[in-house]
C-alpha cells in the first residue's frame, strides 16, 4: 500500500538536476525549483551535474544527509541513474520530468508540468515499483541489444564529430545501422525454458510494454514483476525498413509484428564475448551471457495520490 510521507519532516530536499536534460538547464530552472518547493515549506537543495560520473556523485553526496527524499530532475537516463543508488533503500524518489521524453515519469502518472510535479513530491504518496537488472546494470524502463545500441552509439559519433543536431544524427545512424548491422543468433532462457532467435534486436521491459498504434512503448503497471522480451517477428532489412515506418504511422500490432515472452529471469548467451546492451538508453560493452532479473518493489517512488 502507498505510504503516506506528508507528515514526515522532509523541510530540505536534495534535487539532482542534469543540465543537459531536455534542451539544457541552468539558473532560472534552479531559481523556480527553488522557489516552487518554498511554496510547500521545503528548502531545495540543488547539486547539478552534466555527467553520468557527476549525477553518481551528487546522489552520493545527498545520500550522507539522510533524507528522507531525493529528487531526480531530468529525464529517463538521470532517473535511472538515482534510483540505482536507492534501490533497495528506505529513501523515496522524487521525479521532476525535464527530459525530452520522460517515460518513467508518464508511465508511474507523474505530472508532466513542474509545478504540479514539485506538488506530487510535497504531498504525495511513495509507492514501490520495480527495477530490473543485467549483469549488474539496473534499468527502470528497459535494456536492448542488437539494433538500437547500435544505432545510439552511431548517433552519438555524428552529433560529437561532425556536429549534426539529434534527430539528424539519429535519422542517419538508423540508415546506417539497419543496412550494415548483422542479424544476432541468441540462446534464450527464460524461466528454465529455452529458445534459440535469430534477430536484429531483443527488447526486455520492466513489466510489460504496450506495442500498438501510437501507443509504441507505455506500460500499465510497474508493479507485476516480470520482464517482457520483444523481438521483430520480420527478419530481411527491407522487413525491418518498413516496421520502422509502421511504428512511424502508428500502424504497430503488437501479434503480427513481434514475438512476445514473459519472465522474471532471463539469460541471453551468444557466440561473441561482448554485447553492446542499451539501458534506459545508456550504451555499455557487458560480457555475455547476459544475465537479465527483476527486482519487485526495489524502488519507493512519490506519486500524486490519485496515481
């Protein structure tokens, strides 16, 4: 049941602001953070970092106080990165959503807009949610390999190198990826049962993504401990161009265009040493197998009450 914290003395709250969520951050983002949580007779205090190294470090530096609370302001990589040290604590997260896209933040309710998102965390109600985990990696949305680890490392070298803005780079790193990339040939153990995929990508969610229409990544619930794992049900590159383009339309269908399974653990072993696996949109080398669980209730989110 959610836990109600109002009552709790919670009067400073650290926020961890990322200042290269969304379109950047600075001084009148802090200036209005601060100023929204006075409303509430709460002190804001803000650690800014602009790197994964960073955000570990300011999470670090707000845990030696004890609080109750720590904020996480920006998107599904900064949030990822604070319930990693809070997972399995006593210590509630907040959400401020200032990413671009903010998943875990729509999918729990949480509201979009910052006043009424510094209100959740002022009288809200924690709840426990699910995280997952590989080799070590948690993820709150999910992790993927083949395909879109691929295509973000790619995406990444045009924006650095040559200076293309995101969507560009994106856009050219997914021509590049689906035409070159080579098909993966998995051994799947999902639950003690095994299958052997040959597939361009693996997509394993905490608890279970909805694949229709528009509606193209959003979950239900957080709560169901389980994982879900997606793979294209089409196989040739041409196959593969035209569900980019369904997904683009909102044509998906869930049944016709991917296979669908449900686990709590599952382990992915695979012919090469190391496998490039994106987690909650963060790119890593890990070694194979790799070892896939979730982790029920590991995490205290503050949701608005009526979530």
């Amino acid at each position: 049941m959610p836990e109600n914290l109002e009552a709790q003395p919670r009067r400073r709250v650290p926020v961890i602001v990322n200042e290269r969520s969304g379109s950047g951050h600075g001084t009148d983002t802090y200036t209005e953070i601060r100023r929204l949580f006075a409303q509430h007779g709460m002190q804001a205090d803000i650690h800014a970092a602009r790197s994964g190294e960073e955000l570990q470090s300011c999470v670090h530096e707000a845990l030696r106080e004890h609080p109750g609370v720590v904020v996480a302001a920006g998107g599904d990589g900064t949030i990822n990165a604070v319930a990693s040290s809070l997972r399995g604590s006593n210590v509630a997260l907040g959400i401020l959503p200032l990413g671009t896209r903010n998943h875990f933040a729509r999918d729990l309710g949480v509201p979009s807009g910052l006043e009424d998102a510094v209100a959740a965390i002022a009288k809200g109600a924690a709840v426990a949610v699910d995280m997952g985990e590989v080799n070590g990696r948690t993820f709150v949305n999910n992790a993927s390999l083949g395909l879109y680890p691929h295509i973000v490392r790619n995406r990444k070298r045009l924006q650095e190198r040559q200076g293309h803005r995101k969507y560009w780079a994106m856009l050219w790193a997914t021509l590049k990826v689906v035409g070159r990339h080579p098909f993966m040939r998995l051994k799947l153990h999902l639950d003690g049962r095994t299958e052997r995929w040959r597939t361009p990508f693996v997509f394993i969610g905490n608890n279970d993504y909805l694949m229709e229409g528009f509606q193209i990544g959003t979950r239900s619930s957080l709560r169901d401990a389980k994982l879900s794992v997606y793979t294209a049900q089409r196989r040739g590159r041409l196959s593969l161009l035209r569900l980019g383009l369904r997904a683009l339309f909102g044509r998906l269908k869930q049944a016709e265009d991917f296979i669908m399974e449900e686990a709590r653990n599952v382990r992915v072993e695979s012919p090469r040493r190391l496998l490039l696996v994106a987690t909650d949109g963060e790119v890593s080398a890990l070694p194979t197998p790799l070892e896939f669980r979730v982790h029920p209730g590991a995490l205290r989110v503050l949701l608005p009450k009526a979530a």
